[in-house]
C-alpha cells in the first residue's frame, strides 16, 4: 500500500471509532485502535511528501493521547471523528 492508501485506511478506522465512541459501542475500540497504530508504523515507514508530514506529526501526537486516554466519551468521539475528515482530506498529499 502506498501512503495515500494507508492514510485512508487509518481515516477510515476513526470514523469507526468516533461512531463506535458517540453510539455507545465499546466492545470493539480497543481492536480498532491497535489496527490503527499497526496503520501508522506502516505510514512511517511509507514514502511521504514534505506537504503531508506536518498533518502526520501533528496526527500521531493526538492519537498517542486519545490511545492513551480511552474514555470514548462525545468529546472523544468528536477528536476521533475530525481527525478522520482532516486525514481523508489530506490523503491525497500523502
């Protein structure tokens, strides 16, 4: 996969989370959010452009927080939900 591919993979999985978080459904975050970083340690070894990288790093501190703190509460949906719609958008730079 290149990075484009593994970005929407990830934007995908959050907007599975954030759904999961806001309707209460909790049994599957965890799998999710492991999924998620095996996403990420593929994206870091991926070929990146320049433009994208800021949004990555900026990406992988939030969701080393939001990981940590996993209490899928609405403003934890929210967080999962816009990073998500900022990854999909930005896919394309990767």
């Amino acid at each position: 996969m290149n990075a484009e591919e593994i970005t929407l993979n990830i934007a995908v999985n959050l907007g599975r989370l954030g759904r999961w978080a806001a309707e209460g459904k909790r049994n599957r975050i965890q799998q999710f959010l492991d999924e998620t970083e095996t996403y990420i340690v593929q994206l870091e070894d991926a070929p990146k452009s320049t433009q994208f990288l800021k949004t990555f790093e900026s990406f992988k501190k939030e969701f080393s927080v939001l990981k940590t703190n996993a209490s899928p509460d609405m403003v934890w949906a929210d967080m999962m939900l816009t990073w998500a719609n900022i990854l999909t958008h930005r896919a394309k730079l990767a």
